[in-house]
C-alpha cells in the first residue's frame, strides 16, 4: 500500500524525469481503471504526476486529468513525428514522473503494425507494466505473458498486474505460474463490477457526463492501494531516454486570436495542438455552444473540435447566439474550421439516429445523418487540395478518422484534402471549402515528416 511508502525529497526527486508505461494485452483489459487509480492514489501523497495517452484517443485524457489534476497530452506514435514525440514526453516527466495508458494491446498499431504501444515504449524507453486480465486463466498466463515478454528485445515489459482475479486461490494459481518465469507480480486486483465503466459508439461516456465521477476514481484508487506493491512499482519506474532536440508542433495556428469551441459536443480537442498555438504566439479564448455562446467578436479564426454533435443536435440548432456568431464571423472572412463533428454542425443539416433533421449553420454544403450508422475508423494521411493554413504548402499530415456518420449524397464544392489509409492506399477526396469556411471528418495530429 502506497501509504507504507515515506515519500521524502530523496524519493519525488527520484522520479523526476522517469516515467512507465501502463500497456496490455488486449483491450478491455482494464488498463483505463488501473491507470486512473494509480493516478489518483499517486496525487493523493502529492506526487506532481503527469499523464499521457497513447494513440488518437479524446475520451480517456479527460478521465486522466480529473484523477491526476493535470492536463494529460496525447503521445501517438504512428502520428507524431519521433522527436516532437520525445519532446512532449520529456516535457510532461519534467517536474515528476509520467504515467501513459497505452491503447489496444501492446502489439496493435496501424494496418501495418507500426506505431504500437510497444513502438512508444522504445522511442521513449520507458518500462512496461502489463495489466493481464486474468478471468478465464489460470496456468496458461504464463505462455501468454512469456510471449509478451520475448515477442520484442528492444522493450523492456517491467512486470504485470494481474486483473478480474476470482479469488484468492485463483491469485495463488496465478502467482505460481508465473514465478517460474521470473515474470514480477505487481500485484492482483479481484473482479469488481463496480469498476465498470459504461461506454457509448465512440468509446467511454465522456468524463464531464458522470455526476459520480470524483467518487469512482477514488474507489478505484483505494482498490489499487490495497491490491498493488506501489511501493515495487515506484522503484519500477525508469528515466526517459534523452535527446538534445527541442522540437515544437510544425502545425500553424489558424490565426492569431482563436476561438474554440469547448463544452459536451466540442470536446475533442488536442491539448498538443492547442498548447502549440499558443506557444506559437496565438491568443486562445473558449465558448460554449451548448450555452449559447458565440465565438469572441473580435476572433480572426474558429475552430470547431470534434465532438458528440448528434446527441445535441436540437440544442445546437436552438443555440440562436451561436449560429448568428457563425454566419457573422463567415461574412467577416473570418477562418472557421471545424474537424468531425464540427463539420457537421458547419453543414446544411443533421439528422439524428431516429431519423430527424436538425439545422446546422449552413455554411459549408453537407447535410450528415446516423440514421444508418457506419463506421468509420484508421489512421489518414492528408494533403490539402489548395493552401491550408495550419501547414506551409505542399506539406502533408498525419491524421485520424473515426465516426458513425454518412454524407447524405455526396460532398459537394471544393474538397479540402486527398487522404489515404496509413499504407498509402484508397486515396479519396475528402472535406469541403468554401472561401473562409472550411472542414473534414478527420483529426489533424501533426505534418507528415
């Protein structure tokens, strides 16, 4: 228990600058609840512990930032070019260690395999601790974590936490099995519905929707303290490797004073990006669609993140303020930008899964439906049709898809990017423009090389 541990100067010094990687593996192995207790019960004994998360993930940082107190940063990869990729880790693990959730199970990465959890265990060298789960095992852990272990020799997989144990017998199977191997027990968390967490299309219902939230994290805090050696695991944690290169995001602020949506329906947004702009020399102010809001008068550029739109649909279309602001700023030859979801809500129309249509702002020619959901998901390569202002010309990016929406008919006017998979293929055309409003289904990340 973590309360065993006297945490003196000695020790915080210690873990500044280390860092571990919480990996699995399969998903809905449990390595959100983990990460999330071990995040509050580190911050509890006022370890400055940060947090990031590993691939094209919105959803999970929220639930990071609430157990931790600090704003947790997307490190992806497949999308970041390497040494921005170090940069940002080296700058979370600054000031105290650095905790990231991989995604997936540790061996998963794009079509080709490539920018797995494992990719950015070696890239940063930091350890892996694997969150096993161990329900429907017993012996037979043992060939599984083995292969984990010697699938890769430039990664170093610390030990596992063994997750959903039956019982205590059921632990003790489990413990034996593994101690021939040599494989470290961190320690082993006993099946508990009460830490489920309840999940929508695109993932975990959003971290701002759950009254409960404080007290689940706390739950899963207390359980972690008395299941885990965090004692063992601190000392597990290990320095990152250095490099002398200061790299910044090479994605460009759309303009010098930007607008950005932020509330339920817009909360897709990147802190890598955002923090970019600013660094950048970019003033960033906030509203809230959902309330009303309109975007700051004197804003030169809008940008409208990604979101749950269709579950908000009527209240947006109410939403009188801001979509005056919209029309307003796109008559002023303001930018406005919108990525996913806030593409469809610059569009003609929304129709929600039961088949009803919602106005949207109008200005971009698209009218979006659920009422057939389809799936779209992966990682994109784009490259802007004409000059787009977050990258110099003729520079590409990196990027992500994934939505359950359909364009009713086909995008109209000018398309913004042609985009392909991460091999490289199926390119298409993708996204609209129209003057100073532009958008797409995709989720810029960071420029191509």
């Amino acid at each position: 228990m973590i309360e065993n541990i006297e945490l003196s100067n000695d020790m915080v010094s210690h873990l500044k600058g280390r860092g571990m990687i919480i990996a699995a593996p399969a998903s809905g192995s449990g390595k959100t609840t983990i990460t999330l207790g071990l995040l509050r019960a580190m911050a509890r004994q006022n370890i400055n512990i940060s947090s990031a998360k590993a691939g094209p993930d919105y959803i999970d940082p929220q639930f990071h930032t609430n157990a931790s107190g600090q704003e947790c940063v997307n490190l992806d990869p497949w999308a970041m070019r390497a040494d921005y990729l170090q940069h940002l880790a080296q700058r979370l693990a600054s000031n105290g260690p650095l905790l990231v959730e991989g995604m997936m199970g540790l061996y998963d990465g794009a079509m080709d395999g490539s920018g797995s959890v494992a990719d950015l265990a070696e890239l940063t060298g930091l350890p892996i601790v694997l969150v096993v789960d161990a329900a429907k095992q017993s012996h037979s852990i043992a060939a599984l974590v083995e292969g984990f272990i010697n699938h890769r020799k430039d990664i170093e997989i610390a030990g596992v936490i063994l997750n959903k144990v039956g019982s205590s017998r059921h632990e003790a199977m489990l413990r034996a099995a593994l101690e021939k191997s040599g494989v470290t027990v961190f320690g082993a968390v006993l099946r508990n519905k009460s830490l489920a967490m309840p999940e929508r299309h695109l993932g975990l219902v959003q971290a701002s929707e759950r009254q409960d939230l404080d007290d689940f994290i706390n739950h899963a805090a207390d359980i972690v303290e008395n299941s885990l050696d965090m004692d063992l695991l601190l000392n597990a944690f290990s320095p990152l490797k250095q490099t002398d290169i200061q790299s910044i995001t090479k994605l460009l602020p759309l303009g010098q004073k930007i607008a950005v949506a932020r509330d339920r329906a817009f909360a897709f947004s990147y802190p890598h990006i955002i923090n970019g702009w600013r660094e950048q020399g970019a003033e960033i102010s906030f509203f809230s669609p959902l309330n009303d809001e309109a975007p700051s008068q004197d804003a030169d550029a809008i940008y409208l993140p990604g979101g749950y739109p269709e579950l908000h649909a009527g209240q947006l279309a109410a939403s009188e303020k801001f979509m005056a602001g919209l029309s307003n700023h796109a008559q002023k030859n303001t930018l406005i930008y919108g990525e996913c979801g806030g593409y469809m809500v610059l569009g003609d129309g929304l129709i929600d899964k039961s088949g009803q249509r919602h106005k949207m702002a109008g200005l971009l020619p698209l009218t979006t439906s659920y009422e057939q959901p389809k799936l779209h998901l992966g990682y994109r390569l784009a490259i802007p049709v004409d000059d787009f202002p977050m990258v110099e010309a003729n520079a590409g990016m990196r990027a992500h898809e994934f939505h359950y929406s359909s364009v009713e008919g086909i995008e109209k006017g000018k398309h913004l990017f042609k985009i392909c998979d991460a091999m490289g293929n199926n390119t298409t055309m993708m996204g609209n423009r129209r003057s100073n409003v532009m958008g797409s289904f995709i989720h810029l990340i960071d420029i191509w090389k």
